[in-house]
C-alpha cells in the first residue's frame, strides 16, 4: 500500500505524527507532505521536530514543490489523508484551488477516484467551514473524518485518544490495527 499522508498547520498535529509511526510499524509506504506551518505546530504542540517527523515518512516533498511525484495522477497512491486539515487547506481543496502540493495531490486523488479522509481539527465551526466539508463530503471517494475521539473504550491515556483517531482515519484505507478496542469487543461494560 502506498499513502500520502499531509501535515497541514492545524492544531493537533499529534495525529498525522501518530499515524506515520504506526504506518511505518505497518510496513506501509508513506509520501509526506509537511507544509511550512504544519512544522511549525509541531515544535508548538510536541515535544517532535521536523526530522523527526520526516524520518517516519518513506519519501517527503516540500509543499511548495508542485513537480513532486504525488502531484501527478500517473504517479499511483492507494489515496490521501489531510491530519489534521487546516481550514484554508480544506478551503484550497474543496474549491479546487491546487495552490500547494497538499491542495494539488488531495485534487490529483479526488480526480482519480482514490479516497481522499480530511481530518480537520477546528472548533468552533463557521458556516463557510461547514460549506467546504459539505462540498467535499458530497464527492463519492471524501471522507470527513474530524478529530473527535471516542470513549466507548474506555481510553485512560491521551494516546488512547490520539490512537482512536488515528484508527479510524487507517479503517477508512481497509489498514488492519489494533489501536483501540471496537464496539463489541470486551471493554468492561455489558450493555
């Protein structure tokens, strides 16, 4: 399997640095792209830096770089996620704005019928935002999948949390894990 996984600026970086590791524990092939503010978040929110994120990918491109392999819909993926997905980058990509090679290569696969999962990390919503969501969430192959952990496996950890997220943006691509217990599954309660 071969993923593009962008790091945009948004808050709650943890997630796309959390999904690299686990992708690369997974033996899958990653294609990161970090834009400018996305490493920025990450010196602000984690105790990570930019090397060290890139070390987890398989092949990194600078967002500015719109000749990279992942801007072309020659160039075959598996599909994309945006975690976490800025605004402005869920803006650029809704409206087809292709500005930055994030923009461009969630517009290469949403062209090419591949599975685009945007997790944007924002709160509260605007009306424009909820507008951007629809319009992607209204193409077959978009998921919309923002950051909202849930509990009914009972995490004890803020990486119980982190890694709900993260499993369920890897559920969207069919990627087997075992980051958190699902529905059904012995948790401690009976329902």
């Amino acid at each position: 399997m071969r993923l593009v996984i962008a790091i945009t600026g948004a808050s709650g970086v943890i997630y796309g640095i959390r999904a690299l590791e686990v992708l690369k524990r997974l033996g899958v092939e990653t294609h990161l792209v970090l834009s400018e503010w996305g490493e920025k978040t990450i010196r602000i929110e984690t105790d990570k830096d930019g090397d060290y994120v890139r070390s987890l990918a398989t092949k990194v491109y600078d967002d500015a770089n719109m000749a990279a392999p992942v801007s072309s819909g020659s160039f075959r993926t598996d599909g994309m996620a945006v975690i976490p997905c800025s605004m402005k980058t869920l803006a650029g990509i809704a409206n087809g704005l292709d500005d930055t090679l994030v923009a461009r290569a969630a517009g290469v696969c949403i062209k090419e019928s591949r599975k685009v999962v945007v997790v944007p990390r924002e709160a509260p919503l605007s009306r424009i935002h909820l507008e951007n969501m629809s319009k992607l969430a209204g193409l077959p192959n978009v998921v919309i999948m923002p950051a909202m952990p849930g509990f009914y496996h009972r995490p004890k950890t803020m990486e119980d949390l982190i890694d709900h997220v993260v499993g369920k943006v890897l559920d969207q691509f069919g990627i087997q894990h075992e980051l958190f217990k699902r529905w059904g599954e012995k948790t401690g309660t009976d329902f």
